[in-house]
C-alpha cells in the first residue's frame, strides 16, 4: 500500500477541480448551469495570437524540447511590455522568468523562500494557492483579515512582533481576488517598507491588473515604488490579460535572486514552454492598448448589469473599478455556503461561496463576469424567480 506523506494527505482537493465535477453532474441531469463561479475569460483570444501560434506550429524547429528559461525574444517583449505599462525597468535576463502560467510561480516562489516551521503572511480572504503552497513545505499560515471597512486591505501595523519575527513571504494580490479590490500607491510603499524592514519576500500576485473601468487609475505594479525590486517578485498572467486562459503562460519579475531560485527549480521540474506558445505570447504583448480598452467595455457591461441586477434583489454588491469578479453580499438567513448551494439546487446558478477563500469571506459569494450579459441576466431572473417562490 502507497503511504502519502502528512502533507499532502492534508491538502484539501483544489475548490474549482470540484466545482467542475458537481457541475457536470448537475448537467448531466439535464440542468442548464449558468456557471458564474469561475474567472476563465469566455471571450476569445486576439486573432493576431492565433494566427501566429498557428503559423509557428508547422515550424519543424519549435517541435523541439523549448529553452529552459524561455526565448530571449519573449523575455525581452515582456521587459519591453513592462516599461510601456508601468515605467519600470527590467533587466531581461536577470529580473524576467516565464512561466507555464502564473499559478506555478507561486507555489515555486514559495518553495524557493519558506522552510518547515516559518511563517507566510497571507490575506484572508485568499487565492487558494497561497495557502497550499505554504503548507506544501511545512509552513504556517498567518491570516490578515481582509474588510470593507478598510477598503479590503489588511492592516499590516496590527501584525504581532512574534509573527513578524518568523515570517518569511508576505502574499499580496491586488486587484484582489477575490473581492475585486485595488490598492493604493500609500498601501504599497507601506508594503514594502515593512517588507524590507523585516526581510520579507513579498510576492505579489497580479494576475488581474489589466482588467480595470470607468475612469478608473490603471493599476500600479509593486516595482513602481522605490527599492521595491530588493524584495519583490510579481506574478503576471497572460490568462486574464489577453484571454490566453488554456495557453498556460505567464511571467515572474523582480527581485533577481527569487527570479533565479525559481528559475533554477523549474529547470529540474519542467522542460519550459512550447516554443510555439512563447511566440503567440509575444504577439500579445506588442499588442496595441486599444485591445484591451475595446474588451474591458464588454466587461464593464456586464459588471454593470449584474451589479445593478443584484443590488435590485434587495442585496448588496459594490461596483468594483477593477478585476473579473463581484463580491456580493448574500442574505442575512444563510451562511455564504448554504446560500450558494441553494442557488444551485433551485436556480442551477453556480456561485462561489465566499468562505471557500478563508473564513473573513463569510457573508459573501464571488460572481464572476466570464459570462455573456445575457447569462448574466438569465441568473439574475433565476435568482428572483427562487425568492418568490
């Protein structure tokens, strides 16, 4: 009989895996589901990244195992990409390291900087990830409450001295998932002060910042304030940014000496990205700025019915100013889970109870915007029809 370590017996199953599962059953029954618990973009990748991941498909060469730490083509559209976004400056070799998607990096970045016994400072509520990847390596876990009243940001002066003194990363993630939060430019520097005062790795999950409204400010990077690359990596998705969600690419920048640990790791996990991908990476990148403006309309849209639409059940839901998700209030009668799972059984609505990314999410669900406006209102007449039946 195989014995599984302590660790991963204790690592609960990923929560969207099983939200697939119960989804297809429930389809399976006949149900027509309206999904809205997932951030998979449904619009369609720009046709020029297509193109160019076909065109270099039927190149013999890029059938061949990829470089390891990417082409020096694509680090250097993600370097050129950073400069025109956010100002800063990256040494393409140095301070770039893509990635099969940015959700490795985060669990490499974690068993690059934390051993048995530290301490990783994580938002609460979370991204999963954060809290299995600490956990994969024997580390604790020490929650920041995340509240409305604070605009979502965790107080990092309320953080104990003894907790300080063992942690080793401090998890960020703004716009946030879930709550759609962002961050400001005072939030960051206090970051990173207190990172670099209590030699913190500070890793900053950014899968959401180019999902933004209204006249909304774009969001900031980490790297944008000063000596923040002493102690910062950011994670960066191609998933959210260009509807590239199943092409798996993304990127780790900043401070060079976690961008070379997980670099290092990598190389004796995988074999890098097929090259083919890589290409219709940099297609995307050298994108013009009107794309996305033109497909963040669409999600404004769709953020604005659905806000509006919830707001009218007698609920609750802020209109976020960035990110793919609204965090909505559910009713006083029900925990977040029992509301959610009645949706499903009454309206076959599909939403994420917001206690599924740690316990401050009691009291809300997570609705995504991957879904055309008109699902979005089928779910909302769904929704009413269930309370007053």
């Amino acid at each position: 009989m195989v014995q599984l370590s302590h660790l991963i017996e204790n690592l609960p199953p990923f929560h969207f895996a099983d939200a697939k599962r119960r989804i297809a059953e429930k389809t399976a029954q006949g149900v027509d589901v309206v999904n809205l618990s997932v951030g998979d973009p449904d619009l369609p990748a720009p046709p020029q990244v297509v193109e160019r991941l076909c065109a270099e498909m039927r190149v013999a060469e890029n059938h061949r195992y990829p470089e390891y730490r990417g082409m020096q083509e694509l680090h250097e559209a993600i370097a050129s990409w950073f400069q025109r976004r956010f100002g800063v400056e990256l040494a393409p070799q140095r301070e770039i390291m893509p990635l099969i998607g940015s959700k490795e990096g985060l669990v490499y970045a974690a068993s690059c900087v934390l051993n048995a016994g530290d301490i990783a400072l994580a938002p609460d509520p979370y991204y999963p990830v954060y809290i299995s990847a600490s956990a994969s390596v024997g580390a604790q876990t020490y929650l920041l409450p995340l509240r409305e009243e604070n605009g979502f940001l965790p107080d990092l002066q309320s953080i104990p001295g003894d907790v300080l003194a063992k942690a080793r990363l401090l998890w960020l993630n703004y716009p946030n998932n879930p709550t759609a939060a962002s961050a400001p430019r005072s939030f960051f520097e206090q970051a990173v002060a207190l990172a670099r005062q209590h030699n913190l790795a500070l890793v900053h999950d950014m899968a959401y910042a180019e999902v933004y409204y209204d006249n909304h400010e774009r969001p900031l990077s980490l790297l944008e304030i000063p000596g923040a690359k002493e102690v910062t990596v950011e994670l960066h998705s191609l998933s959210k940014t260009y509807n590239m969600a199943g092409f798996r690419i993304g990127m780790m920048v900043g401070n060079p000496t976690l961008v070379d640990a997980v670099a290092r790791l990598k190389s004796n996990v995988d074999s890098g990205i097929f090259r083919p991908v890589q290409y219709a990476a940099i297609e995307a990148l050298n994108l013009p700025e009107d794309w996305i403006l033109k497909r963040n309309v669409i999600y404004k849209r769709r953020r604005d019915a659905l806000v509006q639409g919830w707001n009218a059940l007698g609920l609750r839901a802020p209109l976020n100013q960035a990110g793919l998700y609204v965090w909505a209030s559910v009713p006083q009668s029900f925990t977040s889970k029992q509301f959610a799972d009645w949706l499903f059984e009454k309206a076959g609505v599909f939403l994420t109870p917001g206690t599924n990314f740690g316990p401050s999410g009691e009291g809300y669900v997570r609705i995504s915007l991957t879904a055309p406006e008109e699902r979005i209102q089928l779910a909302l007449e769904r929704i009413q029809r269930a309370f007053s039946s």
